[in-house]
C-alpha cells in the first residue's frame, strides 16, 4: 500500500475495497510474513534458555484498553499509514494468547495446524457464502462429501444411515446441538414450525448433570425453558445415571408432560466422561424419544481404531454434534451436526426465499443446500478439515489422537507418581485430566475441617500467577462439591512428554509456598 492518497500507477483510488498489486501487493505479503514469523512459527515456539515465545503477555483490561486506544482509527477520519497498520497487525499478535503454543492447555481447542491454517487462509481469500450452488460450487460439494465421510466414520462405510443421513456444518457445537433440538421437536410434532408452541402440553427433553450448558440456552431460545431441560444424575465417573434417567421420564410423563428428546454427551466438558449410549438408545427407544449424542469434544476419536470404542452407541444416535474444531486441532471454528434422517433438515429450515432459492434455475437445484441451513449467509468450515485429511490422511489424523491418548496417559502416570497432585477421577476416561495441587503446607492435613476450603483457593492463586508469567495456561473450576481443581486438556499432537513434565513442574513451582 501506497502513502494514502497518493497515487500509484494505476487506476483507482485508496479507499476503494479492490486489491491492486501495485497498492496492496506489498502490504499484504508484509502482513503474511509478520503473521508467519509473530504469530505462527516464533509464537508457538515454547520458552527455553533464551528464546522461544511465552503463551501470553498478560496486562490487565484498563491498561491494554489504553493501549488500543492508540490504535483505534484515526479521530479526524483520515486514513493510516502503512507503518501504522504494520504496528497494529503486530499490537495485535503481542498481546493476543497464542492458543497454537504448546502449552496452552486451556480450553478444548489449541494447536496451530499448518494445513488446517493454509485452508483457513484459502477461504478467506475466496470469500465464500455457502447457500447456492451458483456461489459456492467447490464448497457445496465439499461439504455434502465431508459430511459423508463423517457418517461413514459413525455409522460403517456402506451403511444405509451414512449413504442416506445428511448433515449441516454449524457455527459452533451449541448451535450444533441447538439444532438437533429444533429437529427433534420437529419429529415429535412438526406443526410447531407454523404454529409455534401454541397449545401444546409442555415439551421436555433430558440431559445429564453434566451436559454442556447450550443445552440450556437452546431450550430457552427456542421457547421450551430453561425447565424444559430435566436434569439426570451422573454416577461416580460422571456418567449419565440411566437408570435415574427412567425415573425422570416416568415422572415428566405423570405429570403429563411431552417427552420428545434425551441429549446424551460422548465426552463431557469438564470431566470428559462417556455417557453409556447403548443403555440410552434402549430408553430411547422404549419411550419413543430422539436420541441426540453430543460429541463435540469426544467425537474426533472415531479417527481412532483404539480408542473409538469409548464412543460404542453413537451409531444408535438419531444425530451427533461433533466439533472438529476440538480433538482434531482444525482451525476454529469447524462444527457439525450429522443425522441420520434424510430430508429432516430441509422440512424443518427451508423457507425457499424466491431471491435466493429460485426454483427454475438451469442446474439442479437440490445443490443448493442452503435452505437446510438456519443461516443465510455462511462461512466455509469445511476447506481446513478437508486440506488436513487430505494432507495427513485418515492414517495421520488416528496418529494424531493416538498420540494425544499416549501423553495422556503418560501425564497421569506422571502426576501419580507427585505426592503434591491428586486425581480427581481415579480413572480419566479421556483426554481432560481433573486434579488437584496440594501445597507443601497442607499435604498431610486432608483431615483438617478447612482443608478442602484452602485447596479451594490454590488453583486461581496458580493461575494468577502462570498467566501473570505467561509460562502455562490450564483452566480450573469446581465442580458440585468438589472445590477448585485443574482440568488439563489436550488436543495438541505436537507436544510432547518434556511438555507433560513442564506442566508439572511449573505448576509445583508456582504454587509451593501456597
Ligand atoms: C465445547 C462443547 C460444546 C460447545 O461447542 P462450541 O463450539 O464451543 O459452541 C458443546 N458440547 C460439548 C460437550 C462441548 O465440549
């Protein structure tokens, strides 16, 4: 980009949003070099001796409210400079937390992937909508293909559910199980699309304890209540209780309630536990109920001959929300909801706008999946999880949760060998590892009245003081009455068991004058 206003050796003016080689050329392959060195490849590099990147640069909201200040657009409305916009670009990247670093164990996403971030870079240079054919063919196919290689990897290759189900990518797994929500209400009683809830007896649907909370805010958005949700207990290891799930239904129908959907979790958030979805379908079944399975977060281990198992029943399911965008390390944001159910999408979404779904087109029309969909416009999700399947194979995807299950395991090997940590679940089922850090100070003392109320106050101590640092980021919450504890997470093949120590030792150091 030139100095603004001036003029280049071209037609056009500055403002105009039309890219020019001689105008923007070099700006922009300014940009991807910064971004490729700042953000990508120094800002993933873990900290050791001298170099490498920490995981985030903490300054608390008033002083970097005052430091965007300074980058906001100019007060007298004039246009910046190049060096201007080079300094925000890198503003940004420095104090944004570099969720790709390997020790950014925070949330259910991390990780960097060089393919899924080339299909992330693609995209958005082709600035796709997905609702018609006309606009997107690449992508409409794409997606139709993807989901059913989706199916396929639930339901078994020939399998009459994964040739005939369908599928929608949605901006995230709330909105994903939002949707398998709508569409199971839709089954039980499909005129509440026209009529809304208007004179029905009330709607419930199950879900465990838990459950991820969008079950809740899709309930209420979708004008069931947030009591339209009836809670089912967890057992020990945080399963839904099925046999309490039978008494839930039996009570909802005595109290001549509608039951129309249990929402099972294949992977709990916090825990990450499996519910027991054969037993569910069971009770699906004798009560005539769709049955949902939310996997956002444990759905990726299907790509795992040894560890699918933990999924046995999915395939039972009348649809799944599965995040890619979790356990497969694709770029945010890549969700999906996969059904069984040919045609149940378009029944209860379609509205067939004649502006945009014209029906006497000169293609097929059925290719433009559009109308399925609750959005308008859309983002293409499904570019960075093709390029990565494409570039590892089914092959390096299994690798990739195989090996995250290995540093798994190996963690908690690690951890029980510290006298100083303590599991929360004897037996983690999955990649969210649930402990506790007990200070020099009070080990020894767990018979004390106030020890669990001090434990309480030890993980948010640590991590003030790891983010303060900038060295670790590990998320921490309680849990009924369990005070305060870590939840370690992994969706990151790329780190390794010198990673696992690290989180260890860090976490020891940071909190053995607690
Ligand atoms: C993360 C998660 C969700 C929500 O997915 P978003 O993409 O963050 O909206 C839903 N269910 C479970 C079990 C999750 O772990």
């Amino acid at each position: 980009m030139a100095e603004p206003g001036s003029h280049v050796a071209d037609s056009g003016e500055w403002y105009e949003s039309q890219p020019i080689e001689a105008r923007h050329g070099v700006f922009l392959r300014l940009i991807t070099d910064l971004l490729l060195n700042d953000a990508v490849f120094e800002g993933t590099k873990p900290q050791n001796g001298a170099g490498g990147c920490p995981v985030l640069r903490w300054c608390d909201p008033e002083n970097l409210a005052a430091r965007l200040a300074e980058h906001r657009p100019s007060a007298d409305g004039r246009p910046a400079t190049q060096e201007q916009l080079l300094a925000f670009v890198r503003f940004v990247v420095d104090y944004s937390v570099k969720t790709g670093h390997p020790h950014f164990f925070n949330q259910l996403f991390s990780s960097l992937d060089p393919y899924g971030l080339a299909g992330q870079w693609l995209t958005d240079a082709l600035n796709p909508s997905v609702y018609t054919y006309e606009v997107a063919p690449v992508f409409t196919l794409m997606e139709t293909e993807i989901l059913l290689s989706m199916r396929k990897l639930v339901y078994g290759d020939n399998h009459p559910s994964a040739i005939n189900g369908d599928g929608i990518f949605c901006p995230g797994g709330s909105m994903a199980n939002g949707c398998a929500i709508n569409l199971a209400r839709f089954k039980f009683a499909p005129e509440v699309k026209a009529n809304g809830l208007h004179g029905m007896p009330r709607l419930v649907l199950f879900t465990s304890e838990d459950a991820h909370y969008s079950v809740y805010k899709m309930a209420a958005l979708q004008g069931l209540g947030e009591d339209g949700v009836i809670v089912v207990k967890t057992d020990s290891e945080g399963r839904m209780d099925v046999g309490h799930l039978e008494t839930q239904i039996e009570w909802a129908i005595g109290k001549g309630y509608a039951p129309f959907m249990v929402s099972a979790t294949a992977g709990t958030t916090v825990l990450g536990a499996f519910d027991p979805l054969p037993e569910i379908s069971r009770v699906c079944e004798k009560y005539g109920l769709w049955m949902h399975v939310d996997a956002a977060w444990g759905g990726g281990l299907l790509f795992s001959r040894s560890h699918r198992g933990l999924l046995a029943g999915i395939e039972r399911a009348d649809s799944i929300t599965w995040n890619p965008h979790k356990l497969l390390a694709v770029p945010q944001q890549c969700s999906t909801l996969l059904l069984k159910h040919k045609g149940i999408l378009s029944a209860c979404h379609s509205r067939s706008a004649s502006y945009l779904f014209q029906k006497d087109k000169f293609y097929d029309t059925s290719y433009d999946i559009g109308d399925k969909y609750l959005q308008c416009g859309r983002r293409v999700d499904a570019l960075k999880f093709w390029m990565m399947w494409k570039a590892k194979g089914t092959i390096g995807l299994e690798r990739h949760v195989d090996k995250i299950m290995d540093n798994i395991k190996y963690f908690v090997q690690q951890l029980q060998k510290r006298k100083s940590f303590k599991l929360v679940l004897e037996k983690p089922a999955f990649a969210n590892i649930c402990f506790w850090f007990v200070p020099p100070r009070l080990q020894g003392t767990e018979n004390s009245p106030d020890y669990w109320s001090q434990i309480h106050k030890v993980a948010p101590k640590i991590k003030e003081r790891m983010m303060k640092k900038g060295s670790l980021m590990v998320n921490y919450q309680p849990l009924r009455d369990w005070p305060n504890f870590f939840r370690f997470v992994l969706q990151s093949s790329g780190t390794n068991q010198k990673d696992m120590d690290f989180v260890l030792n860090e976490i020891e150091q940071l909190g053995k004058d607690l």
